[in-house]
C-alpha cells in the first residue's frame, strides 16, 4: 500500500488537462490501487490523477461509505455523454481541504470510460454518484469545484483561503 500526497489549492497541476491513457499496463495498475488506497486514508469519495500528480485522464470514485451497496468505481479516460436537470448541492474536495460550498451540478450524468481491465463502461449515476462522477471528471479537465461558483463568491474564497494559508504558514 501506498498512500500517495494529495496536490493542494492552488497548485498548477490542478488546472491542468490531463492525457487520455494510451496503454493500462503495470504502472497505470499501481497508480489505481495507489490512489484507492490514498482516496480511502483522506477518507474522500473519489480521486482524481492529478490530484495526486499525475497528467493522466484516470480516477476513482468509491460511494459505500454514503450509499452502501456501490462498488468501487475506477474510470479510465471518462466523459461525459449526457446530462440531465439541474440539483444544488453541497461539495467539497480533497485538494481544497475544510472547504464546503453549494455548487450547481447536472441532476443525472451519463459517463463512459475504460475500467481498469480496459473495457468499455457506461455508468449512469444520480444523487451523490452523479456529483462524485462530475466533480473527478471536472478536475481531469482542469476544472475545481470553486471554479464553478459565482465570480463574487470565488474572489471570496479567494480571499479568505489566502489568509488561512498565510495564518498556517506563520504558526510554522
């Protein structure tokens, strides 16, 4: 086991566009079980690549511990492919940590991706999985959940998550 550092805000690597996995060989197998097990330590519902540093469109998304009976989910190169209503919702994320907003997200998604054995999947997801699903694959696009609030309300955070990092690093 490997537990792997989780990039935070406001890192570069975090809006950045990650690469599609061309080959799902060895070193993408341990990257996966790598972040599951850096995903369950943070005690988050999903992880995306370059959270954890790395350019690769790969993420995974485990549910069990909010809505039990979901298997964990490992989506390799996944988009989108329709999107349905509208739900607010409340989000927060690993890389921006003790940070919980209302964000607006798509009420039902359509994903389709590679899973680890490199098979096609669809995934459809509601509820919390559908906000899991959308919000890994935001952040494979260089997309943060602050990133989708209002202009105001993100020079806010702004603002605010500046002065907490300064008052951390001073106590250093």
């Amino acid at each position: 086991m490997a537990v792997l550092e989780i990039v935070r805000y406001p890192e570069k690597i975090l809006k950045e566009k990650t690469k599609p996995i061309e080959d799902i060989d060895d070193s993408i197998q341990h990257l996966i079980d790598d972040m599951i097990d850096t995903m369950y330590v943070a005690r988050g519902v999903g992880l995306a690549a370059n959270q954890v540093g790395f350019l690769k469109q790969l993420c995974v998304i485990d549910i069990s511990i909010q809505e039990e009976k979901r298997p964990l989910i490992v989506l390799i190169n996944p988009h989108i492919v329709e999107k349905e209503g509208t739900v607010e919702t409340e989000e927060g994320c690993l890389s921006i940590p003790g940070y919980m907003t209302t964000i607006k997200r798509a009420e039902k998604v359509l994903v389709k991706a590679l899973n680890r054995k490199g098979n096609p999947v669809e995934i459809e997801g509601t509820g919390l999985l559908a906000k899991a699903l959308q919000h890994e694959i935001d952040h494979l696009n260089g997309l943060l959940f602050i990133d989708r609030m209002s202009p105001l309300k993100r020079e806010f955070f702004k603002r605010r998550y500046k002065k907490a990092l300064a008052a951390v690093s001073s106590s250093k």
